[in-house]
C-alpha cells in the first residue's frame, strides 16, 4: 500500500526541511467530536426515564431494547426514536459506545444510513459517527460495510449528515488500511465539494478528513484531480475565514504529487502565498514558505512568477524575523529566487538542475 508519512518534509540541494512540527497540525486541525447539531426533538417522559436510567447498572437491558427498535420490521417512528436515543447515549459517554456496539448496533445502523427519511439517515450517520470515537470499534464499523454507505450520505445527505459523515469518515481513516477504501469509494470528489461549497463546520470537517486521508498518495491525486486547489486558495485568500491554516497544511501535504504545482498556480495560488508571507501569522508564512519552495524547486518559471509577485521583501523580513526554522526557509527560497533564470529546452527546468 503507498503511504506517505505527511510529516516527513522535503529535501532540496541536499539541505533536509521538515515540514511542520506535529504541534503544528494537531493545534490546526481539530479532531471531529461526537455531533454538536444538538437539533433533537424534545424527549418524552419514557426517553427522559430511559436516558437516566442508563447511569445504573441496568443500561445493557436499555441498549439491547434499543438495539432491537432499530429492525427494519419496526415503524419509521420507532427507528427515528431508538436511533435517536443511541445517539445520544454515545455522545459523550465512552463505556456507552463499547456497550452500544457490542449489543450488536453497528449493522442496523448502517442500514439506516442508505434510507431514504433523510431525519433517519441522520440519526444512523451521526450514531456512527459516535460510536467511532472509540478506537476500539473502529474497525468494526469499517468491517460491517459502512464506508459506502457513509459516502453516500455525504453525497445525498441533509447538511448535518454530510457533515457527520465526513467526521465519520475522517474517523474510520485513522486505521491506515481504510485510506485507499475510502479513497476509491468515491470520498474526495465529494469532500471537496463540500470544502467548497458547505458552511463554516463542513469546510472544517471536510478539510480534515481530507488532511488524513490525503496522507495517501493516489488520494493526493484524487484530490487534486477534484479540483481541490480551487477551495483551498480561496479560502487561503480569506484572511478571515478561519480557515488559512487548515488550507495551508492540506495545501502543502499535496504539494508531493506533480499534479498539484499547475494546479496551485491556474487556480491564483502564488499571489496568495505571497500576500501569506507578507501579512499572515508566524505559522501561516511558514506553510507558505514551505508551499513556495516546493513548487519553485524544479521549476525556473514558477520562480519567476513568484519573484515578480514580489515576494523576495516579504522573505527577506521573515529570514530576519521569524522562527528559525522559518528563517532557513525563507533564506533557501531566496536564494533560489535569485539564482540566474536560464531555462533549458521545452522543459520549464533550470538549466543549472
């Protein structure tokens, strides 16, 4: 199987650059929690009884009847109601989602996730996506089938079970043999356009799914064949968007695959990168540098599309000013921004490389 370790960094002229530190990213990308919609109807007296009672010691008999009102030979009410109560009994309690899933849950569940009530399919996706918070159950909901179900609801989905279902997603990925599943069931396309085209949680959600799975290669190119340099440069433009750090970093984990450099640069990336290190945080500059470097390393007209961007000033002040690991990046980029500008025949490359 082709992974990557995304943390690795890069090499050029013998010099070695890790990327960003593991502080870095987890500080930028959140983990997906249990689900926050918090939409549900108000409980009756009896889901009220049966919530509380599962403090005591009878809360195995509480999940197993559950469990058993989410056959599909019970009612949509009832399903909707016991899928809804399994929600809620995983959200925030750990020794719940090992008792849910060992009461056999999972499979019935994942039926409620292709339904066609899409309030049904919400409630499956998001029970799911509860129960995979426990490392423990992880490979089992990936073994009872629910990676194309998932997918599809992040395709057909109402907006909350896109977003959980990417969450889900990004969950079930934790386990490395799930990446290229995930990947050739049709995940990324639809991860990207919900990066695009979603509100403030689902870019986030769908960004670090994306995160993870792209540590694989052929996802790297799946992602970059989906048009993703497209959102991330957007939402790297928008300083206010809360998003630059976390397009920044997917930016930069896909900059391994050749694909990715005339991607960035039709999509408007180099004027954007530039503006990073002139205007952005100490972090930010840093992945823009590290982007920058990357994309100039072979190529002598994308250098000199970055130098005539302006971006030597900017560089000259963080080799200055910034950390030092920022301050050899940004030495490295100016250097070879200023490295005679020959192009060899028909290729693009330096002539000196």
């Amino acid at each position: 199987m082709d992974m990557e370790n995304h943390r690795s960094g890069f090499t050029y002229m013998g010099r070695k650059f890790s990327d960003l530190s593991v502080n870095d990213n987890s500080s930028a990308f959140s983990d997906c929690n249990s689900d926050r919609s918090g939409e549900f109807p108000t409980a009756s007296s009896e889901s009220r009884r049966l919530l509380l009672s599962c403090s005591s010691d009878n809360s195995d008999d509480l999940i197993n009847h559950l469990v058993a009102h989410l056959d599909s030979s019970c009612s949509i009410d009832e399903q909707k109601q016991a899928a809804m109560e399994i929600r809620l009994l995983s959200k925030n309690k750990p020794e719940n989602r090992i008792k849910i899933a060992k009461s056999g849950a999972i499979k019935p569940l994942i039926s409620l996730i292709s339904s066609s009530d899409l309030q049904l399919q919400e409630y499956g996706v998001t029970a799911i996506l509860n129960l995979s918070l426990c490392d423990e159950n992880k490979e089992l909901i990936a073994s009872s089938g629910a990676i194309k179900p998932l997918v599809r609801a992040l395709k057909m989905g109402n907006p909350t079970a896109k977003e959980n279902a990417a969450c889900a997603l990004l969950r079930l990925s934790q386990i490395e043999d799930n990446k290229i599943a995930i990947g050739r069931s049709g995940a990324i396309p639809l991860l990207v356009n919900l990066l695009e085209t979603g509100g403030f949680r689902a870019k986030k959600d769908a960004s670090t799914a994306l995160y993870s799975l792209c540590s694989a290669k052929e996802n790297k190119t799946r992602a970059v064949e989906s048009g993703i340099m497209k959102p991330l440069v957007e939402l790297m433009a928008d300083f206010g968007s809360n998003m630059v750090d976390k397009s920044a970093f997917v930016m930069s984990l896909l900059m391994s695959v050749p694909e990715s450099k005339p991607s960035l640069v039709e999509e408007g990336g180099i004027p954007v990168l530039v503006e990073i290190v002139e205007a952005g945080t100490q972090r930010q500059k840093e992945i823009a540098v590290s982007i920058l470097l990357q994309l100039c390393e072979e190529s002598v007209v994308y250098r000199t599309m970055v130098a005539r961007e302006g971006a030597i000033p900017p560089l000259v002040a963080l080799s200055q000013a910034g950390t030092s690991r920022a301050k050899q990046k940004a030495e490295t980029l100016i250097e070879l921004l200023r490295q005679p500008r020959s192009v060899s025949n028909g290729g693009g490359r330096s002539s000196e490389m």
